[in-house]
C-alpha cells in the first residue's frame, strides 16, 4: 500500500487555478445543455421552415437577394448553413436535414461561451465577475433555446463577442500592422454573418476616435487601415444587400413589428415596453425597480476605476444605437432581434458582482453556489428549453406517405409543409388553411366542409395556444358530427391539442 503523502496533496490542490477551474464547469455544462437541446432536434415551426424554404430553393448567390415569406437573415449565415446541408447529402432525410441547418447555429452558440469567458477574464482581471458572466450566458434559457433553432441569433451573439474583444484588445499605438489588416479583415467578414454587428462596430469606433483626440495621438495609417475597408465594405453592404431588402420587405416587417407584435419603442410606451422586453430576455427579480437596478450598474461601471473609460463606452454605445433605431422605428426592440446585445446586457447586469470583496468566504460559497446551479441546470430536460414545440415534421411525414399530393388537407400554416415538401404548396387548389390563434366559433371550418364532396380529408393543429379554444373544439367537432367520420388521428405525445387527423366525409349536410 502507498502512504498518501498529505503535504504533495495539498501542494498539488494549491497549484490548481480556481478561477480556471470554476469558469471550465459553467463552461461546459453550458455546452452539455445546448448539446441536449441540439439532439432533442424537434420540428421545424413556421419561421425555421421559411427560412430553411429560402436555403431549398435559393442558389448561394440568391442567398444576397431579398429572401422568400418575410425572411430575413445575413448571406454568408445562410451560405454556411445551405453549404453544410449539402455537403451532408442528408436533403431527403426529415430529421437529418433538420440537425445539419441547426449545427452552424449550434456551434455558434457553443463557441460563444469560452470566447465571453476570455472576453470577460480581459476586461475585469476579477474572477468573480469571469464566473458570474460565464454563468449567466451559459445557463441563458433564450440563449439556450436558439441554440436548437435555424436562425441566426447565436451567430449574431457570438460576433458580438468577438468584435467585443477586437475593439478591447486593439490598441491603436502599439498594433502592428499586420495585425491591424487581420482586424480590418475581420470587421469585414462580421456584418455579413450579422446584420446589427454595425451596432457594435459603431461603437467601436467612436470609442478609437474619442481615445486618439482624448491622448491627442493621431495613427492616420492604421486608422485608414482599419476604416477605409469597413466604410468600403459598409457601401457595397448597404446598396447591395441592405437597399434591396429594405424595398422588398420593409413594409411587411414594419406591419409586423409595429401592429401584429409591437416591438418600436416610443416616450409613450418606453417605461413599460422596455422592461417587458428586458424580462422575456434576462428576468429580474424586481421588474418595477429595473430602472433603477440599470442606473445603478451603470454608476458601477463608471466608478470602477480599473476598467478602461473606453470599454465603458463600447459596453453602452451598442444598447443605446439599438433604441435610437427603434425610436426611429428601423430596428425592433424585441427578445429574438436583440439578442446579439445579451452579452453586453449581461455585463451591465452584472456589474453589481465587482462590489464583493474577494475573500476566502466569499469565494467559497460563491464557487459553491456555482457548482451547485451548474449541476441542477443540466439535469433539467431539454424541453424545458424548448419554447415552441410542433410537430410540422412528424405531420409531414405522415402526410407524405398517405397523401403525397398533398390534397384536401386542412393545415394552420404552410410554411413548414414548403419546408418539408420543397415545393410551393399555395400553387396546390386542394389545400385549405385554418387559423390556429382563433377561436372555433369564429372560423369558418364547418362552412367550408359543408361545400365540400364526399372525400377523405386531413386537418393538422400544429400551435396550441392556450387563450384560444380552436384546437380542442375543432377535435370535439370533428367526433361529433355525424356527417364525418374520424379514420385515424396522431397526437403529439407532450400535448393532445397538437395532432393530426384522417377524417371522411360520410354524407352531405343537406
């Protein structure tokens, strides 16, 4: 038997990094979480199948067009996604197309939590704070759901991070120049996989001006080097990509975002409007007192006299451009299109962290705190951080094996079967649409089916939204009528009201 040599035990313990070793948890249980939620791989719904309609049908060089159904998403996020489906040859396989166009989101999102980890460990030197911010991305339940989402938010979050760390770690004097084209390169590259990314840079380089005028240093050819390729860049962008999108789509987005799903701030309705949108993005406990909590962090962040006055500007200066823009009613403040602005909130939320005083106590129940948190969050179920559930792709399955035609079926929305068919279905005379956010008494499914021949038909509920009664009333209907008879049904095995139904016709009603 070896004897346990306590005091190279303890020489060993000591030499072990905490804030490493804390900060590597979060870390990976962040990315055991998105990993469930990645191979939990459940159904395309309506924006995913439209967007995913867009890679099917659109060419790489189409993907720099105006997008089909209201789409909008940066070209080279599409051409690396479109180019991922292909090279997997998985086009025909439901589940597999499905997980490949969600693997670049998916990766992103995973990147994203070392990069703030290293973003964060740059800025404060305070390990509290490195764990605290690591934790709060990581364990991020908007951020966790989009990680399984086709779409480009955590694109968008993790070039924020990266342009993040580019403009902290650039120091005009001492750059080589080298390294400053590499920089230029990138900032190049960044609006192309992420549209508000000029939010960022904005802010990036009014923070280099107002520090060279401050020092009175003038680095007219580093300078130059950095923004004569951006403002290039930022022309072709804008007539190139941006006008032509703007054309086609404003008017469809602006309908939306200012009527069906308000989402322009306003001084009538910034009070309110602003926190209801903060807390379905990073949930304070007190939401009357948010205001006060912000101010308050912002103090923080000023009087910390250790954290460079130009990093404070760069954490600030992308947050209020996002609401100038939404006054101005050309960027929506909603939860999904600001996502990209979740790490800097984070910092901002997170500023209260630097009034702990760093003692042994202190780190020994935070570490355990942490421990524990990370723990319990990855043993919750990938569900949980599923915020739509559907289940378009198990329909269309069904729906291709026994009417490939795709005739008299009833559906609530088309999009996803675009998606899964890869054809036009609007161009099909036999399909008919219901409304799934109605309720039964105002829709016009019976009137419809009444002018009908006798046939076998299909009807899918694919949303179950709880303030509507459509979903429930329609099955009970379909049961109960006489004049139909119920040949088949498949529910979705977390919610009864999401299912689809094989129903005949059996006689006229007059």
């Amino acid at each position: 038997m070896y004897k346990i040599n306590k005091e190279l035990v303890l020489e060993k313990l000591k030499k072990i990094n905490l804030t490493y070793l804390i900060t590597g948890l979060i870390i990976l249980c962040g990315i055991i979480l998105r990993l469930k939620v990645y191979f939990y791989n459940q159904s395309f719904y309506g924006d995913e199948g439209s967007l995913g309609f867009n890679i099917l049908q659109k060419s790489y060089l189409q993907l720099f067009e105006p997008l089909d159904i209201l789409q909008v998403a940066p070209p080279f996020f599409m051409i690396v996604c479109k180019f991922i489906l292909n090279i997997s040859h998985q086009i025909d396989n439901f589940e597999m197309r499905d997980m490949m166009l969600r693997l670049f989101p998916c990766l992103c999102s995973i990147i994203s939590l070392p990069l703030f980890s290293y973003l964060i460990h740059k800025m404060f030197n305070n390990r509290y704070m490195t764990w605290i911010c690591s934790a709060m991305l990581a364990f991020n339940a908007v951020a966790i759901n989009y990680t399984q989402v086709f779409k480009q938010y955590t694109c968008e979050i993790m070039f924020t991070i990266i342009l993040l760390i580019v403009f902290h770690s650039l120091n005009i004097k001492t750059v080589s120049y080298k390294n400053c084209w590499l920089y230029s390169l990138l900032l190049v590259i960044a609006p192309w996989f992420s549209n508000p990314a000029w939010f960022v840079m904005a802010g990036g380089f009014l923070v280099i001006i107002l520090d060279m005028i401050k020092n009175k240093y003038y680095e007219k050819l580093k300078l130059g080097i950095l923004f004569i390729p951006v403002s290039i860049n930022f022309l072709i962008w804008l007539f190139i990509y941006y006008n032509p999108v703007h054309k086609e789509l404003y008017r469809g987005m602006f309908d939306y975002w200012n009527n069906v799903k308000p989402a322009f701030l306003s001084l009538h309705n910034f009070s309110h409007m602003f926190v209801d949108k903060m807390q379905n993005f990073i949930v304070f406990p007190y939401s009357k007192l948010l205001f006060v909590f912000l101010i308050g962090s912002i103090i923080i962040l000023f009087a910390n006299k250790e954290f460079k006055n130009s990093c404070k500007y760069l954490v600030l200066i992308p947050i209020l451009l996002c609401i100038i823009a939404s006054f101005l009613k050309h960027y929506p403040f909603e939860r999904r299109v600001i996502l990209f602005l979740l790490p800097i909130f984070i910092i901002l939320y997170a500023q209260i962290t630097l009034l702990l005083k760093n003692n042994k106590i202190t780190t020994f129940i935070l570490c355990l705190f942490l421990i524990f948190i990370s723990i319990d969050k990855i043993s919750y179920s990938a569900k949980r951080y599923t915020f739509l559930k559907t289940n378009f792709r198990n329909s269309a399955y069904i729906l291709k094996n026994y009417a490939p035609d795709f005739s008299n079926v009833f559906i609530t929305l088309d999009t996803p079967y675009k998606y899964y068919f890869n054809y036009n279905i609007k161009h099909n005379n036999k399909l008919f649409y219901e409304r799934y956010n109605q309720n039964f008494e105002d829709s016009t499914f019976p009137q419809k089916l009444k002018k009908l021949p006798i046939n076998d038909y299909w009807i899918e509920h694919n949303y179950h939204v709880n303030h509507y009664n459509f979903g429930p009333k329609l099955k009970e209907y379909l049961y109960n009528d006489p004049h139909l008879k119920v040949i088949q049904e498949w529910t979705a095995p977390y919610d009864e009201n999401i299912y689809l139904i094989h129903f005949k016709k059996i006689k006229d009603y007059h």
